[in-house]
C-alpha cells in the first residue's frame, strides 16, 4: 500500500550541480526536470503533485513518483522508460539515439473522451491530467508563458494602440501558474492592468514573485489606483480579490474605462472555477460533495463573466478568449453570444505559428543562474536582428524572477531553434556552462498541437480538429534523438477538445547529443512550417525556402 510503505507528500527539489544520480545526462536531465516539476517554488499545489492549470500533474501519484526516480536511477542509456498518465509501465531496451523516456497522458479515446469519464477513471487511480508540460517535465514557472503573453499584449498594443499599452486599462481574471504572467506582461507593455482573482494566496504569491506590483482593498480602490496610473501613462499591475463573475458585470455596469478584456482562470476544468455561490473556504468540499451540480454552477457563472466581456466588446473594448475555453462552458451555460470574441490564437499568434515560431525554453541543470546569463549573452549574439530578441531578453533578466531551476523562455523559430541548440551543447563541451542544459518547448506550439478553441481555431482550410500533425510530431522527435516525448490530450482547453505533443532533449556536450539537438530543433519546429503551409497560410514560405524544409506534394 501506498501509505504503508511511506509514499507520501514531502518537499521535492531537483538536484543542482555536476554530480550525477543516474547512469547518465540524458537520464539526469529528466529526473532533475520531473523534480523541477514539483519544486514547491515551481508547482501550484506540490504536495497533490499539481504543477499547474487546474490540477496538470507531473506524477499520478507519490507511489508512482517513487517509482519513476528508481527508475530513472538505474535506467540505461539504451534503455526507454515508457510513462503512462503518471506512472512508470515499463522498461525496454531500445538504442542510444532513441528516447530515454517515453509519455502519454490522459489520452482517451474520442467518444469517452469528456470530464464525467475522465474524473472516473481518475478516481479509479487509472489516469491523471497532464495539462501540457505538467505530465511532460518542462514546466519553468510562470516565466515560461511570459513571453507569449508579453507577445500578445504587444500585438494588441501593435493592432489597436499605436503600439504600446501606455494609457490603457486592461482587466483579466486569473493569477495562477499560467494567468500570473498577465500583470507583468502587461506593464512590460508599458500599460495598466487589473487582475481578479478569488484566492488571496495567489495574489500574495505574484507580489512576492513581482509579477504583480500592488493590491487594491476594493473594486472602487482598483479603479482609482488604475486611472491615476493611466492618466500619468505609468505601468502598473493591481491584484484585486473578488470573483470575476461578480466583479466583471460590476465593472461593467459601473461603465469603468476598461481598454482591453480577458481571462485566465482557469475556466477549461468547471470544478477549477469557483462559482458565484460558493465560497474559497467550501470550494474543495463542495465539489467532492457534488461535482456534477457544482461544474452546472461554475458554468452558469462563466456564462455572468463572458456576458460582461461581450458587454465591455460592444461598448468598444479590445476583448479575446485567453485559450482556457470560457467561451464553450459559457455556450453551455446558455449564453448564446459567448463567441462574439476572438480567441488569441487567430486574433494575434498565428502568424508566428506559421514561422514555426513558438515558446522555446531551456533549464540550466546546474541550478546556477550564471549558466543562464552565459546562453543569455549567446542569443543576443547568434540573433542580432531579431528585435522581438532582443527587445525580450534585458527586460526578462531585470524582472523575471526564476522559480527552481534557472531558466528562459524565448520565442525562436525554425533555423534559430537548431542554431541556438548547438551553440548551447558546444558551450557545454568547453565548460562555459558549468552543467547541461534541458532544452524544450511548451506543447502550445506551432506544429504540436490540435485544439480547435485554442491553437488550431479558424484554420484557414477548416482543419482545426484534425489530431494527426501532433502525433506526426511526436514521431519525428522520436525518431530524431529527443531525450524525452510525451503525447498527451485535453491540454490548455480540456478534455475531449486538445491533443498535443512535447519534446525535451538534453544538450550534454556530447558530439551525439549536438546531432540529436540539430535534428529535434530543425524537424520540431518544421512541423509547425509544413502544418501550417498544408493549410494554407504563406508566413512560411521564407523559412521553407531558406532552410530547405521539403513537401513533397509541391514536387514533382
Ligand atoms: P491555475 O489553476 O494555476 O490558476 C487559475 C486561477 O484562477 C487560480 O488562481 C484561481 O484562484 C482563479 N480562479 C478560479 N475561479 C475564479 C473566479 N471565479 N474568479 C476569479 N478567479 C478565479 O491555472 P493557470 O495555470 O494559471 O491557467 C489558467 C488557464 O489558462 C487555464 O485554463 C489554462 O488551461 C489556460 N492556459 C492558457 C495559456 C495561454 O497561452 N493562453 C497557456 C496555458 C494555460
């Protein structure tokens, strides 16, 4: 029994420096990176080995937790662990270029493929939820979704503003894992924002973090603190303790000078949005009690905050659905206008996916924040002429406060990725890095993911929920040298409406792991090229022709 033998809740951090625990450092990279997982500095609720976006999991339980560390202790370097929904399988011999790790999380198949049955063959202990890189070890903190939402943020300022966000009011709900990266991304803009959230917890944990600058004691204390700000044309975040199914409709009703509309709750999973009629103090029991009649309840309260969006759209605000799916569980809820906004992904993203553009990330497995400064310094200089580049990587070093493992996020494409890669691995060869560096990527990708709410809505062929290009991406990794694939379902937007992929690949130094790292870095991202190009969008055609990515249906 689990509790018999002592498989319980403790602190979990990942090793730090050059002694190995493992056989290896490609097997040393995914045992720092699932520890890294569950760092409580890292993970929303550590001790249910919830890492964020409602309950995304990196283990399905501490017995299985235990069980993949022994594993990975004594796995060899032609061996492959196989991970299924959070638990260890198997262990087979494969080959040195093949993964060390293989995952697949929360996959059901199409008609079971909902909540009701995914909660009950959770509480059968048969699955978990992965969210994205939760189950798939390469969660960075909140940094990790920093940029895209800076990124975002900058195209609303490009598309609407003139450019910048100064003067502007921007109200969202949300600051967990993910939604804590909105404030900061909105004064990195330069603009005003106004976060809701109903835990005080997280609003504390953002002003330690200095993701969020100040908290407000009321509605009408937020509103003053934001158009003295926006008056001045001073950036400032304000955390504000409320329900956003309350608050939204009251700012609403109050014709507050709101500039620009979302949401990051975590509105994809009904029992991880509380509803108007509850409070944080019954939530957890009052979704055991009846969990059916409690997501009725959230739903119907999602449906009060999109009506207010729609509201703050028609009265002229810039408004779009933050890709946690408000808008379907607002439609279910009887709301039938809850699609009048756009979600991000067509309104700003796609053009970067079509590049092959994507939240590129990378771990120093040293745990030596100098390590991260020296790869820092090495992007600056291989990308003099990508100003997004270098726009994003002083302002991150001033304001991101790393959470476990140092590490960075920055947004390369197709022929940078690879680029980037190799220098990292040769630097790891020449001791500039004082350890090897775990680099991977978010399953929100441009080639790694179908979800029709989110990353692949409004295709320009209709091809939003065709779920091959995903798995298609899983095996070119595979079969490129990646130290560890997962493929999961009902990231970002829920189950039943995402499948998706991720990669990790250590660069060790080695002359082995440089070719594995120019491969999975050149044939990951060109799966976002191919996808995207097959549908329809040219963005692509520089890369296509610059970096030589072959399809062959144009041959011939
Ligand atoms: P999280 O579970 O860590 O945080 C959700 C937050 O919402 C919590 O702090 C919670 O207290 C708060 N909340 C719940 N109900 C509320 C209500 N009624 N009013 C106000 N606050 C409420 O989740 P996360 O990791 O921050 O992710 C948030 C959402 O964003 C998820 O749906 C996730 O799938 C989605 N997401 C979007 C992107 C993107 O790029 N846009 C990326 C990843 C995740």
């Amino acid at each position: 029994g689990a509790v018999l033998s002592g498989h319980g809740p403790r602190p979990v951090r990942a090793h730090r420096g050059t002694q190995l625990h493992t056989l290896g450092w490609q097997q040393e990279g995914a045992l720092r990176m699932l520890q890294n997982n569950l760092d409580p500095e890292v993970a929303e609720h550590p001790d249910e080995l919830v890492v964020y976006g409602g309950t995304g999991k990196a283990a399905r339980d501490w017995a299985s937790y235990d069980a993949l560390v022994r594993t990975l202790h004594t796995l060899k370097g032609d061996e492959t662990m196989l991970v299924q929904s959070g638990r260890p399988v198997g262990v087979m011999q494969t080959h040195e270029w093949a993964p060390r790790v293989l995952l697949a999380n929360s996959n059901l198949v199409g008609d079971w493929a909902n909540w009701d049955e995914f909660r009950r063959l959770e509480q059968l202990g048969l699955t978990m939820y992965g969210q994205m890189t939760a189950g798939s070890w390469i969660y960075i903190g909140t940094q990790g979704i920093l940029q895209g939402t800076f990124e975002t943020f900058a195209a609303v300022a490009a598309q609407r503003f003139g450019g910048t966000l100064a003067g502007t009011i921007t109200l969202t709900g949300g600051l967990g894992g993910m939604g804590g990266a909105q404030p900061l991304a909105v004064t990195m803009n330069g603009g005003v924002a106004i976060c809701v959230d109903v835990d005080p917890s997280r609003i504390a944990r953002r002003l330690e973090h200095r993701y969020l600058d100040v908290e407000a004691r009321s509605l009408e204390h937020a509103l003053e603190l934001a158009t003295e700000a926006r008056d001045a044309r001073r950036a400032l975040s304000i955390g504000l303790l409320g329900n956003a199914a309350d608050i939204f409709p009251r700012l609403l009703a109050m014709s507050a000078p709101i500039d620009i509309v979302t949401d990051q709750t975590s509105a994809h999973d009904p029992l991880a949005y509380l509803p108007l009629e509850h409070t944080m103090d019954d939530w957890h029991a009052a979704r055991e009690r009846d969990p059916i009649g409690f997501a009725a309840a959230a739903r119907q309260s999602m449906a009060r905050q999109v009506e207010a969006m729609v509201g703050f759209q028609k009265a002229g605000a810039e408004v779009f659905d933050y890709g946690n799916n408000i808008r379907t569980e607002a439609l279910a809820a009887g709301f039938a206008d809850a699609f009048a906004f756009p979600g991000f992904v067509p309104a700003y993203i796609r053009p970067l996916f079509a590049q092959g553009k994507g939240p590129f990330r990378w771990a120093a497995l040293s745990g030596d924040p100098k390590d991260i400064a020296a790869t820092d310094r090495a992007v600056l200089e291989l990308f003099p002429d990508n100003e997004n580049l270098q726009r994003w990587i002083p302002m991150a070093q001033q304001r991101v406060h790393y959470q476990g493992l140092p590490a960075r996020i920055c947004w390369l494409g197709c022929g940078e990725r690879d680029v980037a890669g190799e220098r990292f691995n040769d630097m790891v060869a020449s001791g500039e890095l004082s350890a090897p560096v775990a680099i991977g990527r978010d399953h929100l990708d441009s080639g790694s993911v179908a979800s029709p709410y989110r990353e692949t809505e409004a295709m320009k062929d209709g091809s939003d929920a065709i779920a091959d290009w995903p798995l298609l991406n899983a095996l070119v990794n595979t079969a490129s040298g990646a130290t560890w694939v997962s493929i999961h379902h009902g990231g970002g937007v829920g189950i039943g409406r995402s499948i998706h992929a991720g990669q990790v690949v250590v660069a060790d130094g080695t002359a082995l792991a440089g070719q594995k790292v120019q491969r999975v870095l050149t044939n990951d991202p060109g799966m976002g090229v191919i996808r995207h190009i097959d549908a329809g969008y040219d963005e692509g055609e520089g890369v296509v022709a610059k970096h030589g990515v072959r399809i062959p249906m144009r041959e011939g």
